[in-house]
C-alpha cells in the first residue's frame, strides 16, 4: 500500500487489528518479514507501531531496542525521502517469538484501546499531503535513532519516551488525527532536551568522581 494514500483510507480500529494479528500467527513465532506481509493490507504505520509498543513501558525488554530502533530509524528515513517503505533481507529474518508476540499484542491493545477514546480527525493538515507525511517519516527515524542509542541503564525512562512519540505519530497517521501526530512531535523533542539533560548530568556526575579520588 501507498503510504500517501493510507491516511485516506476508511478508519478501521486498532484494536481490531491486533486481535487479528495474534489470531492470524496460529500460535507460533513469527518473523519480521512474515509480519510485514500479514500487515501489508492495514500499512506501515501499524508495523511500526508494533516495533515501538514494547517500549512504552518501564519494563526492561533485554537486546529489542537496538534492532526495533534500527528498523524504526530505517523506516522513518525512507517515509522522510518520500520512497516506499521497505527494510533489508537481513532484518526481515530477524524472529519474534510467539510469546513475545502475544505481550506486544496485549500492550497494543491497552494502547489503543485509549487511543480509540480520544483520537478523531482533525488537523489534517498535520498528516494529508506529501510533505506532511515526509515529516512523519523524519519524527519516526528521530524516534528509532533514541531507542538504539547506546545509553547506560541507569538512565530512567531512556526508551519509554522516544516509544511513546513513535506511537503518537503512527496513531496519528492511522486514525487521521494530526493533534496526535503533533503531540508526538513535541514528545520527540522532549525526548531529546531529556537526553541533553542527562548527559549533562553524568558528565558532572563524573567529573565530581574525578576529583573526589584526586584525578
């Protein structure tokens, strides 16, 4: 599907979608390529969705967010330069158990269960025209390039809040919602100032240590 045109399409709801996805696997793992395929019909924006939703919460989700970020970063990068969205072979290979599978589902169902109570169409300058979904696709590769940094565990939240601006714009393509998509915007750049603070933060933090053990 032609993401340009996926935002004109009839709404159908999110939450529909994940339950037919977890119907769909029959039980079993799945891999990325696979998933693509079975969500080929209902476009990237879902698929992306489902990469980012393991991270909305603080629970740690050990080896996901480096290659989860990388596909979300890819993603963005070529919604951003207005070509089809598409990933490498050796990405798509990549499995996600079935168990795995069935918590990402039951977290996109929470999700977009409060999604579907506030969303409705609107401001849809924010997510119609080509260059509207061009800066989609950069907030998205904005998203992916947080969730790969490589940023020490000590750093609370360091994955929940690129997550939920990646959700804030998917939502936003797909329920035609350009409050959404400015909301997760304004979540990016928080995202980043938060970065900035933090690293600000442990560079003092060491430089104390430093001087405290006479370095």
């Amino acid at each position: 599907m032609d993401l340009y045109e996926q935002g004109e399409l009839p709404a159908r709801k999110l939450s529909e979608d994940f339950g037919d996805l977890l119907r769909d696997t029959e039980g079993r793992g799945v891999t990325l390529g696979e998933l693509e395929k079975r969500l080929q019909g209902r476009g990237f924006a879902l698929f992306i969705l489902i990469m980012s939703l393991p991270f909305c919460f603080p629970i740690a989700i050990p080896g996901l967010s480096i290659p989860f970020g990388v596909v979300i970063l890819l993603l963005g990068l070529r919604i951003a330069m207005g070509h089809k969205p598409d990933l490498p072979g050796f990405i798509l290979k990549k499995e996600i158990s079935h168990k795995m599978l069935t918590k990402i589902v039951g977290l996109g169902l929470r999700v977009s269960r409060w999604i579907e109570k506030v969303a409705r169409p609107r401001m849809h300058f924010l997510r119609r025209s080509r260059l509207a979904i061009n800066l989609i696709g950069i907030g998205l590769a904005s998203g992916g390039l947080q969730l790969l940094l490589p940023l020490p565990p000590l750093i609370p939240l360091s994955n929940t809040i690129p997550a939920v601006s990646v959700v804030l714009l998917t939502a936003g393509l797909v329920e035609r919602d350009g409050v959404l998509v400015l909301s997760g915007y304004v979540v990016n750049l928080i995202a980043w100032v938060y970065f900035a603070l933090m690293g600000a933060a442990l560079g003092e933090a060491f430089r104390i240590l430093m001087r405290w053990f006479g370095a």
